[in-house]
C-alpha cells in the first residue's frame, strides 16, 4: 500500500475520531448531564436497563464512554453491579448506531439525481455552515454545544470519506485481496478485530474502517463476521484502563463489559461455524456493503444481548467470583449497612443506630488523620493511596448517615429525640471535613517528599509540638464523643485555643526564618499549608465539643456559649487553658 494512502487512511482515522468525540460531547452537555441522571435512576430492572444503556449510547456514540461511566456509578457505591450489567448489554447494541450513520456517507452521489441534495459531501457541507454559525453567533449556550454537534458530524463524514478514498485503490492490489481472504480464518478474522478496536480504543472507528473497505469490493461476509465479533471485545480495552485504582465492584463491572462481549463471541461464532460446517451457507462469499456490516453489526450485537439476558445473574456471580469482596472494604462499610430503614419508624432504635455508625465514622476519620500526618516524618506511597481511598469510605459515611437522619427527622420525634438528631447531623459534617483535611495533609506529605524539602531545625521541632497538640485535641474530642463524656468535651475549647495560639506565634517565627534566609519561600508555603490544616482541624474538634455542650445544657447558641467561657470567670477554663500552654510550649 503506497505510503500517500496509508497517510490518507491514518488522517481519515484522525478525524473520524475527532468528529466522533466532538460530537458526543456536544451531544452529553445538550443533554445537561440528565443523561447520567437517568441511567443512575432508571435501572430497576434489566430491560429498563438494557434499553437506557442502548439509548444513551445512540446519544452519545460511545458504547466505552458509558460503561465507563457506570463503572464510575459503581465505584461509587450510587449503583449497584447487577444494574450495571444490564445497562452494558444496552450500550452494545446503541454502539452499532454510529454504523448506520456512517452508511449517509455512502449515498449516491449522481448529478442526475436528487440524492446528490443527500450526498455526503452536501450534507456534511450544508451541517457544516449550520455548525459554525450556531457556534460563532449564537449568545445561548444550548445553541452553541448544538453546534458543536453539527460541526463534530461534519467532521466525522469527511473522515469517512477520506477512509474510502484512501483504500479504494486497493481493490487493485492483488496481495492485498489475498490478505484479507485470510482473515476469513474465524480465528485470525476475531484476534485482528480485537487488537484493530484496542489499539483506536472505539468499535465505532473499527467498523467505519470495515465499511471503507468493503467499497473495494474485496470483503466478503465470512471476511467480515469474525472482524465484527472480534470488534467488541477489542471495545472493552478503555474501560478495563478506567477500572485502574477502582474498587472491586467497580472492577467488577468493567469486566462484565468484557465478558459480555466474549462469551458472546464464544457462543456465536461455536454455533453459527458449527451449522456452517453442516449446511455450507450459501452467503458466506456475499460481498459486503456498508450497509450489510451496519446490519451484521447490530444483529450481532442483539443476538448477543438475547443469549446473555438469561445469564445475567450468573454474569455476576463470575466477577464475584473472579474480584472477591476485600475483608477490608467489608469491615469499612460493615457499619454504613446497618443503618435500617425499617428502624425508621422506631426513632429511639435509629437514633441510637446513627449514633453507632457516627462513632464508626468518628474513629475511621481520626486514624486516616492520624496515618496522614505520619507520612511527613515517613512517605509511603501505599500509606498515602490508603489515606485517599479511606478518604472515599469516609464520605460514604457523611452522605448515608445525612440521608439517614433527613428522612428520620420526618418521623414523629420528641425534643430530645430532634436535639440528638441535629448534632448528629452535625458532627458528621465535622468528622468528614476532618478526613478532608486528612487528605490535604497527605498531599502535603506528598509534595515534600517530591521536592526533597527539608525544615530547620528549628521548624521540625515546632511542627513536633503542635502536632501532639493535635493528636491530643482529635483523641480527647473524639473519646468524648465516643464516651459521651462532657467534662472531656469541656476540655477541647481550651485546647483548640492554645493551638491557635501555637499556630500564630509559628507563622511569626517561620517568617521571621524566611527573611533571614534560615528557610526558603517554598518551604514557607509548605510550612503555612500544614499550620493551616492543623489549625482547621483543630476548630472542627471544637465544633463536636462544642455541639455536645449545648444538647447538654439545652442552648443551641454557639456564638453564646463561646463567649460565656472565655470573657465570664470561668476558672475551668483558665486553668485548663494554663495547663495546655504550658503542657506545649514552644
């Protein structure tokens, strides 16, 4: 093949792809992200899912950019896998809609015809022109992304046309008709669909290339069904990349989108080479148009569809199977799970079943606090992915438990009983901004460990106080909420004003450094980020306290209560408050 072509053909490819991405894109923000919102909501049941994931993917042309983004729902926890598998069948069959579009490519073009009004350098002309007005001229955003769409379309059609005219010269080339007759072998046709798809990472590109081909008038139907069945499996390698670093059930689903497509294969190409090898069918040399691949393309992706609907769930007992839950992840969320609706209309068993999982919650933020501030005197890698994924479970927490008490705060509660629910709702809120700042730590801890940085002496042994100060501050907090302990809860106040006062004279002392030359700027900045983590830590622990406080003594005013301990003779106070500045001077 001259090298012109092979550079037609790669350009053709190019801007298929581009075209192809482009016009998805446009397509997913018309949308507003009610896409998304639909495929989470709508997924019952199997067919429900089944015919959504075939929608969207029509929608937006990417049979891997849905399960991707399922596989996405699943991770976190929004969606569970047997929904997935349903969706994914669905997004195998949308996928073969981009193969009927593409067929608009091939119209006849005929002067003499009214088909030249519908050829494909018309259309993608006239699509064009649209294309670019609504997106240069029009203020409405709608109308823009619409453009978008139009534009990425045109694009994708000239594309095409450029895959033709790279490839038509071959019907000329002995050796590569020869070529191609190979890969009517099922064997070597599936293992060349597979890698072809793999390496463009989109079974829409592979079969728009079948389809250029096929004008060469060399590509028979036994050529192109195992190219066709061999595509899909090469279609699930983006989303097996995207399931990297996602957690087992979103591991899970991704190969399900990989099994689909397998034993689909599997089963096909054993039954339909098996009657072949009885009744030698007659269309096996039938030359293929783009048209007849458009349509072995869906028939098989439906066929598909129809064999595995049985087996769906069988389908997720094997990645069960395969991905086993980790005893870990199942201890992290053993609690989340026994937040029972059905205690719903007990409040006294849910309020105490809140109160459980908080303490969970509780204990899960202090030692991913506690990890995090560990990796600025030791960096791990795994220690640092761990406070990220711990982090994740955290979350899981805040947004089950939130859930939770809005929907017992409609129940019939007494006082007491609202009481307890608001500072649940508001300790919980406290406890994942402590697992935030947990995160904020380990990136820090990150960043010095990326740029070699060093403190002074001087610094180092600063940051030692304060961080036992905060050791002590989150464990005192965190024992009297477990504990339920208000004379501890007492304590914090006092404390979270020392540190504070620690973290202004350090700033003080780390600038003064900084002029002197003794630190540098950058290790000023670093220095600043770790004060203000610790600093912010700190206040949300006085948050709890605080909270506890006041459902004890029936006030709900913070700003009150604050002001009450610090500016009345409040001897508890200046003691415990003298005892903390002493206890971590500097």
């Amino acid at each position: 093949m001259p090298i012109a072509n092979i550079i037609s053909l790669l350009g053709g490819v190019a801007l298929f792809l581009f075209g192809m991405s482009l016009m998805g894109d446009g397509l997913k923000r018309v949308a507003g992200n009610k896409l998304e919102l639909i495929l989470w909501k709508l997924t019952n049941n199997p067919i429900k899912g089944i015919l959504l994931g075939t929608a969207v993917t029509a929608v937006i042309q990417s049979s891997s950019a849905t399960t991707v983004m399922v596989v996405g729902f699943v991770n976190s926890a929004m969606m569970k896998v047997s929904q997935a598998i349903g969706i994914i069948m669905g997004a195998n069959i949308g996928t073969s809609v981009t193969g009927w579009i593409l067929c608009l490519s091939y119209l006849d073009s005929n002067p003499n015809s009214v088909s030249t009004l519908l050829s494909t350098s018309t259309l993608s002309a006239i699509i064009a022109l649209v294309g670019i007005i609504f997106r240069m001229f029009c203020k409405k955003v709608t109308l823009k992304h619409l453009g978008n769409i139009m534009l990425g379309f045109s694009v994708l059609m000239f594309g095409m046309q450029q895959m033709s005219g790279a490839v038509s010269p071959l019907s000329k080339i002995d050796s590569f008709t020869n070529t191609l007759t190979a890969f009517s072998n099922p064997l070597l046709g599936i293992l060349i669909g597979i890698v072809i798809t793999a390496l463009l990472q989109s079974a829409s590109a592979s079969v728009g290339i079948l389809q250029a081909l096929t004008m060469t008038g060399a590509i028979s139907f036994q050529t192109a069904f195992p190219i066709i069945m061999g595509m899909g499996i090469g279609a699930a390698a983006p989303v097996l990349l995207s399931a990297i670093g996602a957690n087992t059930n979103g591991k899970r689903t991704a190969f399900i989108y990989l099994f689909n497509d397998l034993f689909g294969t599997i089963v096909i190409a054993l039954l339909f080479y098996t009657l072949n090898a009885f009744l030698h069918f007659d269309f096996m040399t039938y030359k293929m148009s783009p048209i007849s691949v458009a349509f072995v393309n869906t028939m098989f992706r439906f066929s598909t569809m129809l064999f595995l609907l049985p087996f769906i769930g069988q389908l997720e007992k094997l990645v069960c199977f395969i991905f086993k839950d980790n005893p870990e992840d199942l201890e992290d969320t053993k609690d989340i799970e026994q937040l029972e609706e059905r205690f719903l209309s007990h409040p006294a068993l849910a309020i105490e079943q809140s109160r459980l999982t908080t303490i969970s919650m509780a204990k899960k933020a202090r030692k991913n606090l506690f990890r995090a501030i560990s990796l600025m005197y030791e960096f791990d890698n795994k220690r640092y992915d761990k406070v990220q994924r711990k982090e994740d479970v955290i979350d899981k927490y805040e947004d089950k438990l939130g859930t939770y008490l809005v929907k017992l705060t409609a129940a019939e509660l007494r006082r007491s009983q609202t009481a307890e629910v608001s500072l649940l709702l508001h300790t919980i809120g406290d406890f994942e901004r402590i697992g935030d700042h947990a995160v904020n730590i380990a990136e820090t801890a990150k960043e010095i460990n990326d740029k070699k940085a060093k403190f002074s002496n001087n610094a180092t042994n600063e940051l030692g106080v304060l961080r036992q100060a905060i050791t002590d501050i989150v464990d005192l907090t965190i024992n009297a909420y477990i504990e339920n302990d208000i004379q501890k809860a007492l304590e914090v106040e006092p404390l979270e004003e020392v540190i504070d006062s620690i973290c202004y004279d350090l700033k003080t002392r780390h600038i003064n450094r900084v002029k002197a030359g003794k630190c540098t700027l950058s290790q000023g900045f670093i220095f600043n980020d770790i004060l203000a983590d610790y600093e912010r830590v700190a206040d949300y622990c006085s948050n709890i306290a605080v909270a506890m406080i006041e459902l004890e003594s029936n006030s709900f005013d913070t700003h009150e209560y604050l002001n009450s301990i610090k500016t009345a003779e409040n001897n508890q106070f200046k003691n415990s408050y003298e005892k903390y500045r002493k206890m971590y001077s500097i």
